[in-house]
C-alpha cells in the first residue's frame, strides 16, 4: 500500500545509506576551498528576521545553505532559523545554539521552552538560536513515497526481524530512488557545517 515518510522515518535509512559525497582525501583542498568561499558568502550576508507567526515575542527566518558544500553555488536546501533574543541587551554576552539531539525540531524546542523560568533566565543574557535541520520540521522537507508489504502473519521473532529488515531496505532504496542527492545530504556533518553557516550569517564570533 502506498504510504508517505516524514524525516522520522528517516532514521531506519541510516545504516543503508551511502555518505560517498562527503569529501575524499584526494579532493579535501578542493572540498576546503569551496566551503571557505560559502563561509565568507554567508559571513557578509544577514538574516531577515520576522516575528513567529507562533509567539510575535520571538524571531523567525530562513537560511539557504548548500545541499552539498562542495558545491556553494549549486542546488540549496532552505532551513528554518529561530531566535529568542537577549532580554538585557545591555548586559549581553553572545549567543547560544540550542537544539534537542537528532533530527528534532530546533524551531519547535525553543516555542516550547520559551516560556520556563530556566529559558527566561539564560534568555537574560544571552540570545537563543535554534534551526530546524534539513528535512525536518519547517525546513525543506523529506517525503517520499513507497510501497511495503504487509506485515507477516507469523509473529515470531525471526519472522518480524526478517521483515523489519527488508521493511527497511525498502524504503531507504525508494527514497533514494527518488531524491538521493538531498537523502545523502541528511548527516551529522552537514548539520555541523550548517550550524557555522548560521553562526556565520549572524555575525558572530563564537
């Protein structure tokens, strides 16, 4: 039956999918140049921020980064960005990224936790940013469409891990299938690289 993932779904692909577009040590010059070159393009540029349709108190905008940071120039994935700044702008330190682990929503976390006292405290000094990872949340999305067979009627244990299994290879190859550059573009180092893309486009030092 045909049915669609989300990004959470994303999670049985990790141990199927190849990371082959990260940088290899015989283009790693060219891999730093390029990522030099989009850094110092996201350095000079700035943020448009608006208030949250969700709290007006807090600042939202989008931030357009390479889906492959070999390739500033090419195709681009949009992520969304949110900001909750310093309440004493006079005593202000810097800024702090706060995100919940994984793939969860960055945009998400800081609307929820905007409110507690711990949040309005750290919220004194400092300003609190937060993005919504590729394929996640209010970022470009990750959807899919697949096929999968139905679940066995032999409920044993090795009957439901074989099934699991090919369930997964399923729909790790049917995702890639049909949008594997932006699939392979999901990964730690990436969001890694995105976060110093923000940082970045923020201005600021650390």
């Amino acid at each position: 039956m045909k049915r669609f993932c989300s990004f959470a779904l994303a999670v049985l692909l990790a141990p199927l999918l190849s990371y082959a577009q990260l940088a290899s040590s015989d283009d790693a010059a060219a891999t730093q140049q390029d990522e030099a070159a989009y850094y110092e393009a996201a350095r000079s540029s700035r943020l448009a921020f608006k208030p949250c349709p969700e709290n007006a108190a807090l600042e939202c905008g989008t931030l357009e980064v390479p889906l492959d940071y070999r390739q500033p120039r090419g195709e681009k994935a949009a992520l969304a960005v949110i900001r909750a700044k310093a309440l004493d702008p006079g005593r202000r330190i810097g800024v702090l990224f706060a995100h919940t682990g994984g793939h969860g929503s960055g945009v998400d976390f800081v609307l929820g936790a905007s409110p507690a006292p711990a949040f309005v405290r750290i919220r004194q000094r400092f300003d609190v940013v937060s993005l919504d990872p590729r394929g996640a949340g209010r970022s470009r999305p990750f959807l899919c469409g697949f096929d999968l067979p139905a679940a066995p009627a032999d409920n044993s244990d090795a009957s439901l891990i074989a099934f699991l299994d090919d369930q997964s290879q399923r729909i790790a190859q049917q995702c890639l299938d049909q949008d594997r550059a932006f699939v392979q573009s999901i990964n730690g180092n990436n969001f890694a690289r995105d976060i110093e893309a923000l940082r970045r486009a923020l201005g600021e030092q650390q």
